[in-house]
C-alpha cells in the first residue's frame, strides 16, 4: 500500500468506529489491530524507542540519526523539545514516514511549565488537595498549548530521607496524604480527560520505592519487605493508576536485587495484572541499558529481551530495543504477543489523545502565545506559593511586619531569580518572569523602606560583605536574611551527606543577630535541613522552599500579614544527619525511650541525641492560635460495613483570620503484627475568622483501620484502636479510643 494513504486511512477507520475522542473510555481496539496488521518488525519496534532531542537531563547515550529515524517510522516519541514550532517540525517528518505515525512528545513537567508553581514538596505542605490539582492543570493547559502531549509527573516516591535530593520532587515522607496528592495530579494534568485539548498524559514515577535508596544516595538499590512496599510505597502509584494515569516510569533502583525495569513482579504482576493498568511503562533514561552495570544483564541485547519480557514497553534514551528487538522476536527470544501488546499499549494513548485525528492538536501558536504566563496562571501560581510557606517560628510575634518599618533585606538568595525556580523547572532562558523576594518586598514595603546587602554567597568561604551587611542591619529596624541552599543543591543526582546550611551564611546569620536586630530568616531548600543553631538562637523563621515564578509576592504576602501562613511539613526534620531516617509513622520497639533526652538507659535511641525530629511531621505554626476541644464519638464500636463519626470543636484563638489543618491519626493498638504508632488517616484544612468556632467531623470505617497481614491479606482485626487528633503528628490536642468487632 502506498504510504502517504496511509494515514488518510486511519482517519477513515477512525470515522467508520465512529470515535468521539471525547470519551475516555471509548475502545480503540479494532483500530489498534489494523495498524498493527500493516506494521513491519521495525515499525513496531520503533514505536517503542524514545530519544532526547536538543536537550538532555541524562548522561550522553550512543549517538544514532534521531531525525532520519523518525523518517523511516522507527521512534515513537521523543523527549526534551518544547515549543509548537519545534514539535511541529518534528511531526511533520514523522508524518513523511511509511505509515504516517504520529509522534508522542513527553516533558518533565514536573511543577508548572511557563508559570513555574512551587516545588511539589512545597507544594504538599500546604495540605491543599483542590490547589495542587490546580497548579498542576495550569502546568498541562500551558505545556499542550506549547507542543507537549505527555509529562513525566507526577512523582509519588514516598521520601523518609532529607539526603536524597529527588525527595524535593514528591509529597513527602506519607501515604495516605501522598495517595491523594498523587491522585490529584494525576487529575489536574489529565483534566477532562485524553482527547481534550488540554489534556497531556500523567506519568507516574518512579515506579517502585525509589525513594528508599540505601543512604539516600540517587540510583542506589532497595532492600525492603513485600509488606512495606504494599503498604507504604505503593498506594500513591495505586492510587495514580486508579485515577487514571495513562503511563509509569520504572525507577532507576534495583528492588531486592531486580532492577526495577527488568521486574516483572512489579509491571506484568502488580501494576499491569493486580491493577489492571491499561497504559504503558516508559523506562526511565536509560534504565533498561544500565541493568548491564547493574549486574543483570550481560549486554544490551540481553537487556532488551529481559525488560520487554518483563513488561517495560518503551525504551527512553537506551537504544537497547531499536537495536535488538526485531532479532530477538525473529529467534523466538521474545514472543511476538508480547511486543505487539507494548506497541498496542503505545498506540492506543496515541489514538485516546486525538493525534491520529489530528497530530498538529498541541501545536497553535496562536493558543501558546496566550496560555503562558497569563495572569490568571500567576494569580493560582501565587495563592499556591504562599500556601506552601511553613512558619516555623515566631516568637514575640514579630511577624507580620508593620508598614513603613525600615527592613534590611540581607543574603544570597535574596536577589536571586533562578533558584526561586527550584530543581525540575522547565528551563527557560530568559526568566525576567520571576519575581525575587528583594523585588515582591519592594513592590509591598515601597523602595524607601529597603535595604539590601548579599551578606555572601551560597557556598562561598568569602565574608568579605559582612561589613556591609552588618551596616545595613544597624540601619534598619528589623532584617530579614534570605539564606539556605541553591536550587542546584537538590533534584536528580544532588543527594547531600551534609544538611547544613552551605559555605559561611550561618556565620553571617551570627552576625547579624549579634546587632540585636529583630531579624526574620527565610530559609530556601528543597529538603529538610539541619539548622539547629538558626532554629534555637533566630526568633522568626519562614520555611520557603522553592516557591517559582511568584515567589517574591507570595512571601511578601505572608511577611505583611496579608497571608496569614498555613503550611505544614509533610516530612519529618532531623537534628542531624545520623538521625536519618526519621518519619512520624514509625513502629513502637520493646524497649521505647520514654524521655526525649539522649540517654544510654538500655532503651532506644542515642546517647548524643533527643529522639525526637527537630520538627515533627505536621508541624506549622500561624499568627494565630487554635484550640481544640469537645471530642465526641458516635460510638465506641465499629463492626463491619459500618461508619463512625468522630466530632471535634477547632477555635480560632488569637487575633488573626486563619487556616488550620486538623489532622486524624490513629493506632492500632494490638495486632498480629506490629503497627505504627500513629498513622494519618484524614485531614480537614479549615478557615476559621478570628474568634470563631467550627466543629469538625470524620467518618471511621473498617478500611481505615485496615493493614497488610503476615499472608499480605488486606484485613483489619478485631481490638483496640487509638483515634487522635492534632494540630500536627507531635501535637495530639483530643483523643478517644474505638474498638472493632
Ligand atoms: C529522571 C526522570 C526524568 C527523565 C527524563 C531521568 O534522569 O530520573 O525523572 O523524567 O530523566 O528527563
């Protein structure tokens, strides 16, 4: 058949099965077996091969004609071009091809594309479902009108270690709140779903437990139980597959001595049997090549053949299916069902997102020049960015500031654009975008009533622009330092063994403090770090992560009390390093230490350090204060299929109009196996005037109560269970027990 009619034939079957790509749910199947019946081994094969084009987030990999490959129909998608004009060029020589396939351009949209949002750790702490799905709706609106069909996010790793820089990329060190973060972006990149104009296809990452890398070191393997796995590491994947996520990526980590892009237990078992999963698995960049380093395969070929048996259908950056698969299904090495269900799997995303109906959808100028960067983006980008801020501490109440007091703007990070961007952002090469916290105070405080001074630099040793910081401090009536990491320090390969802040700025920071100033830190990361001198000696800090395009504003916001800040950390903050890992939602050992003091009293712990996280999991304060009272349970016994509703009063206290996360957790006491001590099971996040009461309900059912048993069975056992609620995973403000029958 010639091959220019080709395509004009898809658009004929497409109208005799009468698609409405509308409809997500709407088959493609007998579609999908036409094109296959006409496709040669090589045309199948390099729908599973994806390359990077014009910019790379990888290590180099082996050089091949990429452009002339998508030409002869031997690549599926390519990765890193961004822009309609650039993909439509592309797709147009894909179009030249015998058949006319069109190409899948896949981004790492990670937390924002244009309007960068605050990084997603950042982003969890503001607890703020509905937001989050929101940011990452703009991400999706923006990237589709800019060529972009696919972002490799959302990233649901569950992170108890502050070490590894990627922890920066997910929600967080917890399951249930991870769960319905990764569910709802999912959502907000799929909007109304494939087929929508703005609907680019969710990838889930990194599939699986990548997060528990030895040591916190990136790439390293995993060594973890079947039960933690299910039960702590994979409900945010599962919870992603269920909303609908159209493809996974494997992680770069062995699991238990199986790299996971040669696992078959976690794609063909779990994800694409137990789950039903009907997308497809990318590998991620050159994870099916590096199962050779990893020991598991003798060279590409044997890579190829182990990961397409095992379920990996598309290949990114490896190059070990283009090279080896039509030979490997010609020698029966692997079977010719297999390879046409990873082309199926491709194919039919393809045909859900309209691109054979029309491959050109994501790529008008006209819609791209107007969805970046638009106001209304900025707007959502700023509500998100100040949500986000965690207060840490403010004593005497220093914050917010008064109007027309004289600030001395002093630090690193204070002028500085691109870090506000944090890891993971789209690259742009211009980003006069970006608001800094020296231009958000000035916009909000006025020219007159700022000063400001470097002090030094991030990681310099240099104290040369002390003097002059110190000068400015005595000038004004209260400092705020803007210090901590660079945006470099964080993100893939950026795992650090030290947490402190970098180079001289806590030295500056003593400086400062020995004028007397009242002085407010911003502490800028992308992790938890160690700053215990900061934390015990500076009266007010603002935890800022890395907030994006409107970081200035958002911050300003908060510090002039328009904002009254209600973030909360989702991930446990160690003292030291040595103390990793720490999270909330630990066991109870036989011998629990009972102070929170270093001791060597046989009991566990360290001799040298409290137990206790410097600031626990679910810990953020607010200008104003909440008391909690009145807990009432509907009942104290719950049996099966039931529901009981536990009821609390949460009162605004304090002079401020606030929000508060009110959060459930609950233990169960006694079980067949040992449980945590406490696990978030709900929140509510509440907005309560100054002065005004609201009473607060959670329903209880058997699921909530439930866990893997020693058979991996899904149950939850008659006894007793503790139901606390607080004001964070330290701070338990009502309890009440409940017994299952
Ligand atoms: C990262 C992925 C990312 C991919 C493509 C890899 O190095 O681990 O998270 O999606 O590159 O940029």
């Amino acid at each position: 058949m010639k091959t220019k009619t080709i395509f004009h034939l898809f658009i004929l079957l497409s109208s005799i099965f009468t698609i409405t790509i509308q409809s997500q749910t709407k088959s493609y199947e007998k579609q999908i077996d036409s094109v296959l019946s006409l496709m040669t081994l090589e045309e199948k094969t390099g729908q599973l091969h994806q390359v990077s084009l014009y910019w790379a987030t990888g290590p180099e990999s082996p050089e091949g004609d990429k452009l002339r490959d998508i030409k002869e129909g031997r690549m599926g998608s390519v990765l890193n071009v961004k822009g309609s004009d650039k993909v439509r060029a592309l797709q147009e020589l894909a179009l030249k091809s015998r058949l006319g396939i069109p190409l899948l351009f896949g981004l790492d949209v990670i937390h924002g594309y244009k309007t960068t949002f605050p990084i997603p750790l950042a982003e969890s702490a503001s607890w703020d479902i509905e937001a989050i799905e929101l940011a990452a709706r703009i991400a999706a609106i923006e990237a589709s009108a800019s060529g972009l069909n696919w972002t490799f996010a959302p990233m649901v790793d569950i992170a108890r270690d502050a070490r590894w820089g990627r922890i920066m990329e997910g929600a967080g060190e917890d399951t249930y709140l991870g769960s319905l973060i990764a569910a709802a972006r999912v959502k907000g990149f799929q909007g109304k779903g494939f087929g929508s104009v703005d609907a680019v296809m969710a990838c889930v990452k990194h599939y699986a437990a990548y997060g528990a890398a030895v040591g916190g070191r990136d790439y390293n393997s995993v060594d973890m139980s079947e039960r933690t796995l299910r039960e702590i590491y994979l409900p945010p994947f599962k919870a992603a597959a269920m909303a609908g996520a159209a493809t996974f990526m494997n992680s770069f980590n062995d699991l238990n001595g199986v790299p996971a892009s040669g696992s078959s237990f976690l794609m063909r078992k779990i994800l694409k049997g137990e789950w039903n999963f009907n997308g497809f698995i990318v590998s991620d960049w050159a994870s099916i090549r590096e199962m050779i380093p990893h020991g598991f395969a003798e060279d590409d070929r044997e890579a190829a053949k182990l990961a397409l048996n095992a379920g990996s259908d598309m290949d990114m950056e490896g190059y070990c299916y283009r090279n080896n698969l039509k030979d490997l299904v010609e020698k029966g090495e692997v079977s010719l069902a297999n390879l046409d269900d990873a082309v199926r799997r491709i194919l039919r995303k393809k045909f859900e997102m309209g691109l054979f109906e029309d491959p050109f959808r994501f790529t008008d100028p006209i819609r791209e020049e107007k969805a970046l960067n638009n106001p209304e983006h900025r707007k959502a980008a700023r509500d998100m960015a100040r949500k986000s801020i965690v207060l840490i501490k403010n004593e005497a109440d220093l914050l917010p500031l008064k109007k027309g007091q004289k600030i001395a703007l002093i630090g690193p990070l204070a002028k500085s654009e691109d870090d506000m961007l944090g890891g993971w952002a789209v690259g742009w090469d211009d980003n006069s975008d970006v608001v800094s916290q020296f231009e958000g105070l000035e916009i909000r405080f006025g020219k007159e009533n700022l000063l400001y001074a470097k002090g030094c630099g991030v990681s310099d040793s240099s104290k040369d622009g002390f003097e002059e910081a110190v000068k400015i401090a005595n000038e004004a009536e209260v400092v705020i330092l803007s210090i901590g990491e660079s945006r470099s320090m964080n993100g893939e390969a950026a795992s650090r063994s030290n947490l402190g802040i970098p180079g001289v700025q806590e030295d500056l920071v003593k400086a400062i403090m020995a004028t007397g100033k009242p002085v407010v830190v911003l502490m800028n990361a992308g992790r938890p770090l160690v700053f215990n001198w900061v934390a015990d000696n500076v009266p007010t800090i603002l935890y800022t992560w890395w907030l994006g395009s409107e970081a200035g504003n958002a911050i300003a916001d908060v510090i002039s009390g328009d904002y009254n800040p209600s973030g909360k950390l989702t991930v446990s903050f160690p003292r030291n390093e040595g103390q990793i890992p720490i999270y909330y939602n630990h066991f109870n050992t036989g011998r629990p230490s009972l102070k929170d003091i270093p001791s060597k009293d046989f009991r566990t712990g360290y001799i040298d350090l409290k137990q206790s996280p410097k600031f626990p999991f679910g810990f953020g304060l607010s200008y104003t204060t909440f008391d909690y009272s009145d807990i009432n349970i509907s009942s104290d016994k719950l049996s099966k299929g039931g529901v009981v509703e536990v009821s609390l009063t949460v009162k605004n206290t304090g002079d401020f109009d606030g929000e508060e996360v009110v959060q459930l957790y609950i233990r169960d006491c006694v079980a067949s196996l040992v449980r945590p001590m406490k696990e978030l099971k709900d929140f509510k996040k509440i907005a309560l005037k100054s002065g005004e009461s609201k009473k607060v309900t959670f329903k209880i059912d058997e699921q909530k109560l439930a866990f893997y048993n020693e058979k991996l069975e899904w149950v939850t056992e008659p006894g007793k269970f503790d139901i606390m609620i607080g004001s964070s995973s330290a701070d338990i403000r009502q309890q009440s027990v409940l017994y299952f029958e």
